[in-house]
C-alpha cells in the first residue's frame, strides 16, 4: 500500500484552536520518497470553557485530568465528525486519524510527558482507527520525546536548508552529517500570547503591540541568560519551564505590556539566529507566529538568509499535516521518532492504536 488518507490533528501549547488536515500521502517506491496532498483543512475554536480548563489543568486534581482528558477526546471526536460532514468525505476512504494531543505536562529528564484527548473516545465517536500518544516511547527510552515533526520535514520539506516553527515554542529542523538535527529553540506564542490577554487581545495582531513598545536591554540580557539555553541539543522545552524560568523574569520588569513584547521579540530573534551560524541558507518559517509581521522582521535583521513563508494554509497546518504523516510511519510499523533528534536510545516507533468498533 502507497497512498494513505490521513486525517491528522494538532492541538498546540498557544490555545489557538483545534487544527484538523486532510491529507494524502503517496510513497513512490522508485525513488524512495514521499509527497502529500492537502485535501481540506480547518481550524476549531476551543471554546471558552475547554479553553479555561486547558490554562489551568497543570494545577487540576488528577481526577479532573482524567475527566479533561476525556472531554478533549469528546471534542476531538466531535469537531472531526463536523469536519467530515462539512466536506462531504467519503469516510470510507480514510484509512486513520492522527492526533497529537494536547501536552499538560512534559519533563523528559524525569521520563514524563503527558498528552490528553483519549483516543479511545475519537475513535468511539469517529468510527475510524485512532493513532495517538507519539512521544512516550521515547521518552521511556531516555529520549526528549520531542520535536516530533523532522522526520516529517526530512521526507516533506528536505528543499529547505532550515525548518522553523513559530508556534507556541519555536523548534528548528535541519540536516547535519546526513543527520536531521532538531531542538526547541525558545517560547513563541505562550509569552506573546499572554502579554497581548493583557492589553486585552487574544494574539498581538502583526506584532502591533511590540511594534509601538521600546527594546529594553537589562530584561533582554536576563532573558537570554535563562538556564535553558545553557542546554546542549537535543532539548525541549514544556509550560513547566517556561512557566518557571521565563514568567518571573518578565513580570519583575517594571515596564508597559509593549515594551516587553517589543523585549521578548527581540529575544526570539536572537535566539532564532543564534541557531543559524551560517548565511545564504534558506529558512522555512510556519506556525501561527509567522503572521507575526514585526517579528518576521526583527528575525530577517538579525540573520543574513532567505526567509521563506509558504501558503497560509501551510503556514497554519505545517504540523497537522506531519502528524498525520507521523501516523503514516507509525501504521506502516517504520520509525516516527529520531534519535538524532531527541537523544533516545534508538530510533523508535511511537504511536498507540485505538480502535473501539
């Protein structure tokens, strides 16, 4: 079998909304390569309440954990089946769903990474075999169960010299020595996010806010002393972290909510081209960050490349879509996670199989 119909799933740490990408997937045996099709694709508002829960559930009994962890699963399940209405497709053409999950809690160095949205419950309400809970197997073997999607991007998007995502966290992907290297490079869109709820918008629109602030040196120089980029690769960041070693140096700054955008966008960019050391390479950049005028900009004045940004739609389901590929691998029993990435004892297959019909 060469070609899959995948629906894949992503539900990121910004809070932004359900992602759901219809994919094709062919493998052509010839040449040993992959390509994809995006069929259709959509973007589900979470809901206030599904929203509020989520904010909060790293401080939720385990009990209600296991509840939300069902209710995601609930609203996963739901929001697919709407989908498939709305696009009139022939469920029996797809062949599984893909889903990320949602991450509460994720601390490899102390083997835990938790993901919620029970994939029983998508597939007891979709009818459709379900694949899900990717990074616990690498980080059962000393992996960092994280980023997933280069392998995605070494069979996808290997045209590209770099791969970027702005999404919560930024991570980058690029090939070293016939390796593909990848690591979580900074918070995104969990900092940005946050400051722009306060001067009451859900997102900061083209970087507005950051735009009309002032650069502060003494909360960048602090920023950019954080424990986490004393790290080696592989590595990857959780709320955990952010939530303790890079809120508490923002909120102690005695300036206005612009001028720690404008801060922290200036950080991003630094650490984005401290990444980079070489010049005239070429840059994928996807993920909702990317609409982030002001910051697409501070990172080209900060890094002598090509920084490319593909079609919206790209843009904004990158990561649905390598998931559902992540799927692919995971069904056809071949290696989703790289040990080149995540430092795991061996490349390994994650993924568990739901199937509840």
């Amino acid at each position: 079998m060469n070609t899959y119909n995948v629906i894949g799933i992503m539900s990121g740490t910004s809070l932004d909304g359900l992602d759901i990408c219809y994919t094709t997937f062919q493998f052509k045996p010839k040449n040993n390569t992959w390509s994809y099709h995006i069929i259709a694709a959509d973007t589900i508002e979470l809901g206030e309440n599904l929203k509020n829960k989520l904010k909060t559930s790293t401080e939720s009994s385990a009990l209600d954990l296991a509840f939300l962890n069902n209710d995601l699963g609930d609203f996963i399940g739901s929001s697919i089946n709407e989908f498939i209405g709305k696009h009139n497709i022939n469920i029996s053409e797809i062949n599984f769903i893909a889903s990320h999950g949602h991450t509460i809690f994720h601390q490899p160095e102390k083997q835990l990474t938790v993901q919620i949205g029970n994939g029983a419950n998508i597939s007891a309400l979709t009818k459709l075999p379900v694949i899900c809970d990717f990074r616990t197997s690498d980080v059962a073997l000393k992996g960092q169960g994280a980023p997933l999607v280069p392998i995605g991007d070494q069979h996808l998007f290997a045209e590209y010299d770099y791969c970027i995502n702005l999404g919560g966290i930024a991570n980058i992907s690029f090939k070293e020595e016939n390796n593909r290297i990848a690591y979580d490079i900074c918070p995104v869109n969990i900092v940005l996010n946050k400051l722009a709820e306060i001067l009451g918008k859900g997102y900061d629109e083209n970087g507005d806010f950051a735009r009309s602030g002032n650069f502060n040196a003494e909360l960048l120089d602090k920023l950019n002393n954080a424990s986490f980029y004393k790290l080696k690769t592989a590595k990857s960041l959780g709320i955990e972290s952010i939530t303790k070693d890079f809120f508490p140096l923002i909120d102690s700054a005695s300036i206005s909510e612009q001028d720690k955008l404008n801060t922290f966008v200036e950080h991003i960019a630094l650490q984005i081209s401290n990444c980079i050391k070489q010049t005239g390479k070429t840059i994928l950049f996807t993920g909702g960050g990317t609409f982030n005028q002001f910051l697409l900009e501070r990172i080209a004045a900060n890094t002598q490349n090509e920084i490319i940004t593909p079609s919206k739609q790209l843009i904004e389901f990158k990561e649905a879509l390598i998931f559902g590929f992540l799927g692919v691998l995971r069904w056809k029993q071949e290696a989703n996670c790289l040990k080149s990435v995540t430092a795991a004892k061996h490349n390994n297959i994650g993924g568990c199989i739901y199937q509840s019909f």
